[in-house]
C-alpha cells in the first residue's frame, strides 16, 4: 500500500472496511495503481447516446467484450458501464479489471429539458457481478432533482451497508442553466460538492469553463479573486470545492477530439490537482490501437504529475 493511497483512504475515515477495500482495488489497480491518479472507461453511450452515434466510429464497439479489453490492456483502475454491458462480460473477465455498475441511465429518444435518469439495475446486481463500486448520474439544477437526490441517499445506503462505495457523475442540467452553464465554473464547484454532501466516494464532474453562470456567485468569484483563468486554476477550485481536496474528483472526456486537444486539456487538468480522467467517447471511438497509445499517453501524464 502506497503512502499516497494510505492518505486517500485516510480522508474515507468512518466508512467500513468493505468500502475502504474496493476504493483500494480500484486505486491499486492497472497502470497508475498506488499513484493516486486514476483512469477509467465509462461506456454507457450506447444507452445514453444510442447505439449508431456511439459505436459507429468504431464498429468492433459493439461488441460489448470490445470496452473490457480495452480497460484491460490499457491498464485502467475500472471499467464502468450499465448492467446489460457487465452482464456480457462480467464471468469471462472476473477478476481482471474493478467493474463500476452505472445504476442509472438516461437515453435520447425522449429530450426532456429536466433529466431524470431511470434506475435500471440494483446493489444486488452490482454484488452478483463482483464489482467494486456503483456509479449514478444526478442532474443538479433539474426539476427533478429531488427524486434524483433521494434516490441516491437510498441506493449509497444500501451500497455502504453491503461495501460498496458510490461514484457520482454529477451533471448540473435543467431549464434555470443556460447551455455555457452546464459547464460554468461556479456550477461545477456547487455540482462537485453536492456530489460530496450526497456522500459521494469518487466525484465526476465535466472540465468547467471560465463562464460564471450565477449572479450571487460572480461577486463572490471576484470580490475574493477566486483565479479561474486557466484550467488549472478551475481544477483547483473544483477540488477545493471537494471537501478542499478530500473526496476523490474526476474529470470526463468529452466528445471525441484531435489528440493533442486531448492531451493538452489532460495536462491542464492533471496540474490543477485532478485525481484523474474518466474518459469514454475519446478512447472507444478510436481504433483499439490509437486508443491504447491514447490511454498510455493519458495515464502518463497524471503519472507523472503524480511522481
Ligand atoms: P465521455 O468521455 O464519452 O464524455 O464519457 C463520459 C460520460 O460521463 C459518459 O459516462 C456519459 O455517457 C456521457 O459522458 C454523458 O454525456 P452527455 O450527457 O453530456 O451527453
């Protein structure tokens, strides 16, 4: 056990030892086990995307053993994805990668301005399939955000009690955000806390822009000169807004871009503090081959930052 990852578990102090032993599978897994930093491949696109947008780029994606064997040979810490995808793959793989079961999911073929993903699957199937964790997407800023809140406080409750820790994908969404403020920085502090107070182990939130999307929250912003020009600076701020760096804050990839877009935005986000990058599209949309040079590319990076 690293001394690194001793301290990161040492921030979990209170949780039982079943949560503390799958965080520590996951940090201690594939090419950055015991650094601190973390890469993971999230492939619930298919569902939240549809199928053709998601794997057409790349048709050996829909296969689902395609994703595994990615996060397999390319060393990430796990591999998250909604319950048909695990289920296709869960007893071939076991044991060679820490799965992350996405509890709810969204698609497009209704487009609600105020998202409410569905539960699709349960802790009982996350335990049968061996994983390490739950994962759970909430829409702060959507109208129906509470039913999102309180179905969450449920699930990370039945999750704790049977070891299992909870990742937070929270995405701030709703008729009251305007589209630049989905991803404005004072909105992505607020939706990175709220993860944190909704007793989120692993936090997911997009890279935020300089944008400031509340009125109360701009002076606040510029009466302390809270920095936020860089992106660097926006990561920082979005780890301190994460019990001041205490909870385990990830970053998401985004739609697939150039390579060097990519990695310069990795950089950016691995010398602002990032505990890593969870990054779906910008890898299985790539031939395997490119995505594997990609994620070593990645994996590097927050190495290095790490070092
Ligand atoms: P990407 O790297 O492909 O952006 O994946 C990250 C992710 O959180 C996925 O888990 C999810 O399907 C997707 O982004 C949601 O994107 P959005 O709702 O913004 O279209």
């Amino acid at each position: 056990m690293s001394d690194r990852v001793r301290q990161i578990l040492s921030w979990y102090h209170g949780q039982s030892p079943g949560v503390l032993t799958n965080l520590a599978r996951m940090l201690n897994h594939g090419t950055l086990a015991g650094t601190g930093k973390m890469v993971i491949l999230p492939v619930d696109q298919g569902f939240e995307h549809g199928p053709a947008r998601s794997f057409a780029p790349n048709p050996a994606g829909y296969n689902p053993q395609y994703h595994v064997e990615l996060a397999v040979k390319s060393g990430c810490n796990a591999y998250a994805a909604p319950l048909g995808f695990l289920e296709a793959i869960a007893a071939d793989y076991a044991g060679q990668v820490p799965l992350i079961l996405k509890l709810n999911n969204n698609d497009s073929l209704f487009s609600d301005t105020e998202p409410c993903s569905a539960v699709t699957a349960s802790i009982d199937d996350a335990l049968r399939l061996g994983c390490a964790a739950i994962g759970f997407t909430i829409y702060p800023g959507s109208a129906h955000k509470n039913t999102i809140f309180q179905q969450i406080r449920e699930l990370s409750e039945e999750a704790r009690a049977v070891g299992l820790p909870t990742v937070i994908w929270s995405y701030a969404r709703g008729g009251g955000l305007s589209k630049a403020g989905e991803t404005a920085i004072d909105v992505i502090g607020y939706a990175a806390q709220i993860a944190c107070q909704l007793g989120a182990h692993i936090v997911k939130v997009k890279p935020p822009t300089d944008h400031i999307e509340q009125g109360a929250a701009q002076k606040v912003y510029e009466e302390q000169n809270i920095p936020i020009a860089t992106l660097a600076d926006r990561v920082r701020h979005v780890v301190q807004c994460a019990f001041d760096g205490r909870r385990i804050v990830i970053f998401s990839g985004g739609a697939a871009k150039g390579t060097e877009a990519i990695l310069e935005e990795i950089s950016e986000l691995a010398r602002g503090g990032a505990f890593g990058s969870i990054v779906g599209r910008n890898a299985f949309q790539r031939s395997q081959g490119d995505a594997l040079a990609l994620l070593s590319e990645i994996m590097n990076i927050y190495a290095n930052e790490a070092a």
